[in-house]
C-alpha cells in the first residue's frame, strides 16, 4: 500500500491528465505514458528540426502582386519587404494619386501572397497548426497590453 508523503492517504496519487492530450504543436502524449520522461525533449528536438525546415523555405518566399490595372507590380519578401516595385509602360499614363493606389494595391496584393505562402509553410511543419487561430489568440494577447 502506498501512502501519500503529504496527505497520509493510502489511495494512489491522481493523473493529472488523464483523457488523451494533444498539445498546441501535434504531438500526442497517450495516458500513462508519464514514465517517458524524454519524450518532452525529443519532441521539442522534432519541433526545433521541423521548424528550422520551414525557416529554410520561409527565408525563399517571394511572393508578388498586381496593381487593379495590372500595370504595376511589387514583389515582397516573407515578411513584407518590398523588393521590387515595376511599372507597365501604360501606367505612365496614369495621374499621380492613381498611380500610387496602384503601387499601394500591388504591395498589398504581394503582402497577401507572402502571408499565404508563409500559413503553408507552417502549416506543413508543424501538425496541426491553425495560422487564423493563431492570429486571433496573439490579437488576443495584444489586446491585453493597452
């Protein structure tokens, strides 16, 4: 019979969790399997190779859009950078306000693409991740800082 240190009970110490756990990155942890204590490590080892994968491909990501008169395209980075503005000889003709909407729309455009790019990545190395859950749970977090 086995007795508590602390409480003096002779029943057995509770599972915390006992129902099978899923952690936000995929790895499943089945019940009673608490005597593997690597297993944690060996999943982070898993987590950190996958991710420095991705960030191989995150790093080549260059995506590109148009402007609404498909005159004008911008290229940007994974994170947004814009790398190449180029015009189409027609947009010359534009006014200066158009102009610059149509530059303003195809970085946007680009943005999208990237961000697009970027959510599958991601959502290839690493099982079960959900890039909007993920956005409104930092937006979350976000909110709290005001």
């Amino acid at each position: 019979m086995r007795r508590s240190s602390v409480s003096g009970s002779s029943r057995r110490p509770a599972t915390f969790f006992p129902e099978r756990r899923r952690d936000v990155y995929g790895f499943d942890q089945p019940p009673g399997d608490e005597e593997d204590v690597d297993a944690p490590a060996r999943q982070g080892d898993e987590l950190m190779a996958r991710m420095e994968a991705a960030q191989e491909h995150l790093d080549k990501i260059v995506a590109t859009g148009k402007g609404p008169s498909r005159h004008v395209t911008a290229s940007v980075d994974q994170e947004g950078r814009v790398l190449d503005v180029t015009f189409d000889p027609r947009a010359m003709r534009l006014g200066s306000k158009d102009l610059a909407d149509e530059v303003l729309a195809a970085i946007a455009e680009a943005c999208a693409d990237a961000e697009r790019q970027t959510d599958e990545v991601l959502r290839e190395a690493i099982p079960g991740y959900d890039p909007v859950a993920a956005r409104a749970e930092l937006e979350q977090a976000l909110a709290g800082w005001d």
